[in-house]
C-alpha cells in the first residue's frame, strides 16, 4: 500500500454535465488536477490546444499509442481520445489530486490498470434532461448528437460498474459531493 492519493475517475453520458462540474469545482479549488486528453476529435469554438484538449491528428494518435504514452485510449462517437500517461503518474507521485474526465471505455480501462482508482458516474436525472443538455449546448450536428445518445444508451447500463453515482441536479451539490469523494475538502 502506497500513501499515494487515490486517481479518480469522472464518466457519464455525453452532455451530462461532467465538464460543468469540474469547471465548477475547480474555480473554488485549482488544486484539483484535472488530466489534459489526447483527441483527434477538431476543437470547438473557443476551444484552445493544451486547455481543453491536445488537438492532435490521426497520425499523432496513433503515434502515442505505438509509443506507450497514454494511460488508456478509446474511440468515442468517431474520434479518438487518450490519457497522457506521464504527466498523471507526475502528479500522483507529487502527492496531487488528480482527476480524470473520461468515458466508459476509458474508465474500465483505467480500473484494469489502477484498481485504487475511484470510478465515479454522473447520472442525468432522466433520460429527457440528458437530451435536453446535448442538444442545447449547440456544439454538434445532429447526426453526431444521435452517436452520442446511442453511446449514452449503453453507459447508462453500465453505472453499476462504478463505485459512486452522483445525478447532476444541481452543478453546485454534485462538485461539492465530488471534492467530498477526493478527500479535498
Ligand atoms: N445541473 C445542470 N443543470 C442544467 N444544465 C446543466 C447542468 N449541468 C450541465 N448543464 C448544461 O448541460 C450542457 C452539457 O454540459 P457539459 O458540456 O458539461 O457536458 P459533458 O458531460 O462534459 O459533455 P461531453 O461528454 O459531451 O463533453 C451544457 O450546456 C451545460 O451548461
Ligand atoms: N477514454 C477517454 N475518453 C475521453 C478522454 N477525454 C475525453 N473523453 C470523453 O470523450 C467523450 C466526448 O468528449 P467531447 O469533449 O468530445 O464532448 C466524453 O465522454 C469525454 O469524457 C480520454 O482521454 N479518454
């Protein structure tokens, strides 16, 4: 047993408001390391290269894959994302908080490799909200909101895998409940 600070782990259908949360949560406590991913997925307006996400190509993907540098990696609704390894492991080492915001795949792989990991859903509080959410954000066409709630479909029936389900209500309870889970406050 090492007195290395638990990696946690936030899943959860697409739009459910795991981004919302973290932001949330993070303007209180910027302490709380929130992990950078790899995507090939094309930014969003407003969207800039090391904050929300690495833009990478399809080359540089599988560049970091071939090379061993990303925790965990999945293919999401057409797009690649990844964990970058080294600088998770840096900040665990460091005695940081750490945080992970990634989707079902990825979090199944991550207990695989870190079984100490602690896997928490956000859940919609219905079906009709979670609908609601992706398609009001505006951020993707249509066709692309109908990959993302097949995906939810099945990440839904997978909330048993995790080890605490948090339903986003409200974004001020769910980050408070979610520092409370990483021993941050
Ligand atoms: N508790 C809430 N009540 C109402 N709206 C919310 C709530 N939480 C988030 N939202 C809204 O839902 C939409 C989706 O939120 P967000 O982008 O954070 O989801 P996400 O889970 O990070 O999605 P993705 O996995 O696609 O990146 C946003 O427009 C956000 O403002
Ligand atoms: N397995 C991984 N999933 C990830 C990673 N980074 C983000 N995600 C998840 O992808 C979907 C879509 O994200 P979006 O930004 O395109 O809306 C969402 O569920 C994210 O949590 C990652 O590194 N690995």
């Amino acid at each position: 047993m090492t007195d290395r600070p638990r990696l946690t782990v936030l899943s959860g259908p697409s739009g459910v408001g795991k981004s919302t949360v973290v932001a949330h949560m993070r303007k209180e406590h910027p302490e709380v390391w929130l992990s950078v991913s790899a995507t090939t997925r094309k930014p969003r307006p407003g969207e800039q290269h090391g904050v929300q996400y690495f833009f990478v190509s399809d080359e540089e993907m599988d560049k970091l894959i071939a090379n061993g540098e990303l925790l965990e990696w999945a293919e999401f609704a057409g797009n690649r994302y990844g964990t970058p390894r080294r600088a998770v492991m840096d900040r665990l080492d460091a005695g940081e908080p750490v945080l992970l915001e990634i989707d079902l795949q990825g979090a199944r792989l991550v207990r695989e490799s870190m079984p100490e990991a602690q896997l928490v859903f956000l859940a919609p509080p219905s079906w009709e909200e979670l609908v609601r959410r992706l398609t009001g954000r505006g951020t993707e066409a249509p066709e692309v909101i109908e990959r993302r709630l097949a995906a939810a479909k099945v990440e839904l029936a997978a909330e048993s895998e995790f080890d605490t389900t948090l339903v986003n209500t409200s974004v001020e309870d769910v980050a408070r409940e979610l520092l409370a889970l990483m021993k941050v406050v």
